[in-house]
C-alpha cells in the first residue's frame, strides 16, 4: 500500500514538475555550459550545483570565482541574492511540520522552483502529501544537476545557437505571477510587490534594491494586516 | 587563486544559501505565531512580482538588445499563460519567442 501510494506521488510530481524539467533543461544546460566556457572542468559546475543549489547565485558564483579571493562578498551576496529563501521557509513551515526524516532533505531543497509548486497548497488526488513534496523537491534537483552537467560535459559540442536563453527566468516568474494572477480573489498582494520593487530599484538601484524591497513589502503587508486578512480570509 | 580558495567561495556561498533555507524553521520550531502565518498567506503572490522586476533589474536580458525583444518575449508569455494556463507551454514558447527575436529580429 506504501508502495503504491509512493510511487502514485512519485508520478503526480512528475506530472506537477514537466514544466521545470523544461526550463531547467534549458537553463541548467547553458549554466553548465558557460561554466565550461569560463574554462573550468565538469566537477565544478557539478559541485556547485549540488552545494549551492540556487541558479542565479551560482550564475554569480561562476564570475566572482574567476576574480579575486573575496570569501566576505561571497557569504554575502549569497546571504542577499537567497534571501527570498527566507519568505518560502516562513510559506511551508506548517506544511512541512510533520514530515519526519523527509524534512532536512525538503529544507534543503526548496528551492524557488520547488517552492513555486508546493507553495501554491495544491496536493494532486491520489497523492500522498508527504511523499509529494519529497518527489517534487528530489526531481526539480535531479533536472538542475543532470542538465548541469549535461551541459558542462557535453555542451562546447552540440552545434546551437543558444543566444537568447537566458529568457527562461523571466518566463518562469512571469508565468508564474499570472497563474497566482487568476487565482487570486484581490490583486493586492501582487500589486504590491510588483511597485514597491519597481520603485525600489528605481530608488535603489539594480544591487542594493532587493533588500530594500523585502523590507518594504513586509511592513506594508504587516501595515494593513487587518485588511488583507478580511478580504483574503485569513485567520490571524 | 588556487583550487582551494575556490572551494571555499563556493562553500560559503552554499552556506550563506542553506543558512536563508534552515533559519524560518530553526526560528519557529514549536509553534508557527499568528503574524508569521498570516505573512506566509499573503507573501508568495508579493514575492512573484517582486520576483519578475528582479528579473529585468539591469534592463535588457540580451547584449545589445534596445528592449523591444524583452517587452514582446513578454508580452508572448503573459498571454500564452492567460490563455493556456499551462506553465510548460508558457516557458517554452515564451524563451523560443525571445531566442527567435533576438536571433533573427533584433
């Protein structure tokens, strides 16, 4: 029964995570890809992204391991460049209070990607709730590494423009905004992150304003924590 | 620098990231307080927006691009998920769009 009811988990997170093996395949594979063009040998890439898991500080690791021995800035920067993390552990901290040896894996492993289907709250019929999120989170990692590594092994050969791919990010986060988009029942939330990290970054510019914007979405949504909590039903 | 201090930016990084990953759970270990729970609800459609300005923070994606393939790539992927409503669809078609821009077009 444990069995089958894994392995029917198993195959409703694979179905939930098609669209991430997609643009990891993409994008892991031109990850792994400019790590070889740096000039450095698979292992690297491959490490890192097991290590790190998070693409966009190791695209910045990728360039800032070319340069100068800068230990501080890279502690940093991967504290500020991940510290939306945070913002997912304070999401899933109920829903993954009861998953027993299952948890450290899943804490590791949530990454934006993961989050983004497991933050939405939805578990497939049939599926084991627990068992979800493990294989959710367990194939979203395997897609990064193994393109990863596609990529840094094989990539300097294939003939492809790859120009351009880069757009993957953007489409990611932009297909995710308006799927949370129509599902939701007031736009406030949205809304404001989309302005105050626009004004922030206009204010702020491109490497300061996250931190910035973070704290300013915070106090706004704990401002008018009354509000919100009315029109979205929330207990608090 | 040598192997070994490369090893270790990487290993900071990793930790600084597993450190942004482990804290909420590390912080609130017993009891989840209300306002935490109520921040949980009402941040992740906030972190989406927050997330796609993030995305174009240094304007155009591409080396010379004047932005036209960016607003159009985007425009492409805003409706195809309008429309389709599925997210796969939406990534590919929308990077294609983008890489078919600035390859040809732009």
């Amino acid at each position: 029964m444990s069995v089958k009811l894994a392995a029917a988990s198993a195959r409703a997170a694979f179905r939930a995570t098609v669209p991430i093996l997609i643009g990891f395949g993409f994008c892991g594979f031109s990850y792994g890809l400019y790590m070889h063009s740096l000039g450095f040998e698979p292992i690297f890439p491959i490490v890192m992204t097991l290590t790190i898991l998070a693409g966009s500080l190791e695209f910045i690791m990728a360039s800032m391991i070319t340069g100068p021995f800068a230990p501080l800035t890279a502690f940093l920067v991967g504290l500020l460049v991940n510290a939306r993390h945070l913002f997912y552990g304070i999401a899933m901290l109920d829903r993954y209070r009861d998953t027993g040896a299952m948890k450290p894996f899943l804490i590791y492993g949530l990454i934006d990607e993961t989050f983004s289907i497991l933050g939405r709250g939805e578990v497939p019929e049939g599926a084991d709730r627990r068992w979800y999120y493990f294989f959710v989170t367990l194939f979203n990692e395997s897609y990064w590494v193994l393109s990863t590594a596609f990529g840094a092994v094989f990539g300097a050969d294939l003939p492809l423009d790859t120009r351009g791919i880069e757009f993957v990010l953007p489409a990611l986060f932009l297909a995710i905004f308006v799927s949370s988009w129509q599902q939701e029942r007031q736009h406030v939330g949205s809304l404001a992150g989309l302005g105050i990290t626009l004004c922030c970054l206009l204010a702020f510019g491109s490497t300061y304003f996250l931190l910035a914007a973070m704290t300013f979405i915070i106090v706004l949504l704990l401002l008018f924590r009354k509000k919100l909590s009315s029109i979205t039903g929330t207990v608090s | 620098m040598t192997t070994l201090q490369i090893c270790i930016m990487i290993a900071l990084a990793a930790l600084a990231t597993q450190i942004t990953r482990w804290l909420p759970f590390l912080l609130f270990r017993s009891k989840t307080p209300a306002v935490v729970t109520y921040l949980g609800t009402v941040l992740p459609s906030a972190i989406w927006g927050m997330l796609v300005v993030y995305c174009f923070r240094n304007g155009p994606l591409a080396e010379g691009s004047n932005g036209m393939p960016e607003v159009l790539a985007s425009i492409v992927t805003i409706a195809l998920q309008a429309w389709k409503k599925n997210m796969a669809v939406t990534i590919a078609g929308g990077t294609l769009c983008y890489m078919a821009l600035v390859q040809w077009l732009f």
